[in-house]
C-alpha cells in the first residue's frame, strides 16, 4: 500500500471496488457472491454507524430461511474482508470492521463513493444561494458521476429497488435543473447534448424527449424537433422508424413511450393492452410513491367507494418538526426528509400509497386499515426514523382522520359539525 492510495467505489452503473490498477466487484461475481456485495453495499449506504447483526440478517436474507443466520453472516463478512485484502489497500478487517456484535465500514480510510459524492453535489447545486454558475457547474460534476443505475446485487431486493429509485430521481431532478439554466440563457444545443446523454442512462423518461423538441423548436431547427416527434410517436407505438434497419441508438429508445401531454395512449388499446399499460410495474418497495396529483385522483376513487368496495379508509399525516429554538441548514433538513420518506417506504403495507403532500411533510392512504394498525404503521416509521436520524433536535409529528365522501363531508359542513385534520 503507498501512502496516497484511495480505496475507489463505484456503485452508479455498476459495483466495483478499486485501488491503483486492482479491481473488485460485481463484474466478477457470481451466484452467493452477489450477496457479498450486497452486505459491502448496505455497510457503505449507512456508513455513519454500526449495523447490527438483526438488521443486516434481515437484509441479506430477506423474505428466506436460513437454518444458522449468524454464522452465515459471519462466514459472509470473512468472504468479503479476503476480497478486499486482495487489493492490497488495508487489511480487509480494517476495512469492515466489528464491534460488539455490529459491523461498519470504517469511515476514517482514504475512500471515495460515487453515489455519495453524486449526491452531495446534487444538495450543493440546491442551495439558491449560490450563483448561477456556481450551481450549474456542480450539476455538470454531479452528471458525469452518474454512471447508470445501482446495479441488482440482489434482485427484486427492497433496499436496492429503494437505492435505484433514490439515486434515480436525484439524476433526473439534476437534468431537469440544469436544463432549465440552459434554457434560461439560451443555450439550446447545450439542452440537447445534457438530453441525449440522460436518455442513455434513463430512456423510459418522457421528459427528456419534451426538453429535446423545445430546445430544437428554440433554436428554428424544425426539422429535428418534427423528426424527434415523429419518433417519440413511432416509439409510443412500439414500431420501427426505419423497418429492419433500426440503430442501436433507436433500440435503446425503444422504451419510451405514452408521451402525449396527457399520458393518454396514441391509439385505441384492447381490454388486455390496457391493462398491460395501466397497471403498476413491479418495483416499489413497501409502500408505494406516487405524485401529489395522483394521491388526489386515488383518494377521490377510494372516497367514492366507501361503504361499498371499502370499509374504511384513513388519511395519515407525518411532518418533519425541528425542535423549537434549534437551528439546522437546510441541506440537513433535506437529508432527514429524505429519512422520513425511507421511512415509509420501508414500514409502510404494500398496499398503502403515499405522497408528499408539503415542504416538510408526507401523506398516506390507508385503506381497510383499523386504527390499532394504523397506530402500529406510525410506531414503525417513527422508530426507524428515530433511529437513523443523524440530529436528535429532529423529530416526526403524526396527525390521521377518517376518510368521508364529498356528500358526507358536504353534509356536515351545511350541519356545522365538519371538523378539521388534526
């Protein structure tokens, strides 16, 4: 080892570990290896503390038997350490280290984590008071950080489908932000560039095909802009733009599709297409996040159908709180936001979806759900909340009502007797 090595860690668009010219990760595993990288992956994304045998169990073997978990634990820590012995970094018990029954990654070695770094350029690029060039410039760093997706150490694992959809976003939000700089300045054919490559790593996403035909329309390139839109309808379709001698490119546009301002699909679907188009794709954690307009839609249908198709249903309420006369920036405000949504991604029934419905605060839909349960959901979420906090001046505050159809709730209004959320 020489004194300026750093142990490297890619885990955007693949997982591979580094130092010097040797390389580790994903790439060369295979079978049980997975899950190796898998308990490396979860000791790096909770990095600022210990993790306890239980929780990482839970983890690694989630939703299966295991007939001596501690053991298999223990045997999978020692995998992982000789693996990373074979860098000649650290020792890998350096690396991963244990105390009292917990393991963690020891934070104090020279490292460096894409994902955290790309996050952390991300949360810079928010802070309005920064200058407009400042802010696009750490965009531009955090892009070019941003690989692709965290890879499927483990497939259909909550946690990592929870780390896709987290990293995902903030890349598509970086995107959308630097997009509207350019835009701002009127720099057309940097919108077009930034466009193209985003659609390499997120191709399903429809925004990117609108930013692209406005910036061709901006800058009098009708031409393009028609051309991307006969393909975006092309592509909606599922057809070929040029028969049998599509591009590579276009087979990776394939994907993209329902591109119409209001989702509708561009031509009349049977009872079977429909309801391929319609329902959900199977990759949300526990509970289900769906835009504020969507929660509306959902509540108004589960409100019509009270007493009917459903018994009862609840409105549950949980805001950040700081406490009173305590002070934090806002980019710690930020990452406890982003604790609470983990939160009920986590603890939340499969069933349930939720929102965010203000600047500090989430909204959940519990349907067929008895207060006790409902009780025990907010426990939940306020217990892992709790305990992955990093400010204890933070905490949740938890409000819930009964859901009531808009002629109930019309009725008692005229009756005087509605009450507010509480």
């Amino acid at each position: 080892m020489k004194l300026n090595d750093v142990l490297k860690i890619q885990i955007l668009g693949g997982f591979r570990v580094s130092c010097g010219d040797k390389v580790i990760g994903t790439g060369m595993a295979r079978g049980n290896a997975r899950k190796m990288w898998l308990l490396f992956g979860y000791l790096l994304m909770n990095y600022d503390r210990a993790v306890g045998q239980k929780e990482l169990i839970d983890v690694l073997w989630y939703g299966t038997e295991v007939v001596n978990p501690t053991n298999s634990l223990k045997v999978l820590v020692f995998k992982l350490r000789r693996e990373l012995d074979s860098l000649g970094f650290r020792p890998g018990g350096e690396i991963i280290r244990s105390a009292h029954g917990t393991y963690f990654f020891n934070n104090g070695i020279p490292h460096e984590i894409d994902a955290l770094e790309f996050e952390k350029l991300v949360e810079k690029a928010s802070d309005g008071a920064r200058s407009e060039d400042e802010r696009m410039e750490l965009l531009y760093r955090s892009l070019s950080l941003y690989k692709g997706d965290v890879p499927e150490m483990a497939e259909g694992h909550p946690w990592v489908t929870a780390l896709r959809t987290r990293f995902g976003t903030l890349y598509r939000d970086a995107v959308t932000k630097l997009r509207t700089i350019l835009t701002g300045r009127g720099e057309y054919q940097k919108v077009v560039s930034v466009c193209n490559d985003a659609l390499m790593r997120q191709p399903d996403e429809e925004a990117y095909f609108y930013y692209l035909i406005s910036a061709y329309v901006a800058m009098g390139n009708y031409s393009a802009a028609s051309g991307m839109y006969s393909r975006v309808r092309a592509l909606s379709r599922g057809e070929s733009i040029h028969g049998e001698d599509r591009s590579p490119a276009e087979d990776v546009l394939l994907p993209a599709a329902r591109l119409s301002q209001s989702g509708m699909p561009e031509r009349d679907l049977s009872p079977g297409e429909l309801t391929s188009d319609l329902e959900e794709k199977l990759d949300y954690v526990s509970g289900f996040f769906v835009e504020y307009n969507d929660f509306r839609q959902i509540y108004r249908m589960v409100a019509r159908q009270l007493g009917q198709a459903i018994g009862v249903a609840r409105l549950s309420v949980y805001s950040l709180k700081l406490r009173e006369g305590a002070k934090a920036a806002e980019e710690e405000k930020q990452a406890h936001l982003r604790i609470l949504e983990n939160a009920l991604a986590f603890m939340l029934h499969y069933k349930t979806v939720f929102t965010r419905s203000g600047p500090t605060q989430y909204a959940v839909l519990l349907i067929d759900v008895s207060e006790e349960t409902a009780l025990d959901f907010t426990d939940k979420v306020r217990e892992y909340f709790e305990t992955h906090r990093q400010n204890q001046d933070f905490s949740i505050a938890h409000g819930m009502d009964v859901l009531e159809s808009a002629h109930i709730r019309q009725q008692k209004r005229m009756n005087g007797t509605d009450a507010p959320l509480t």
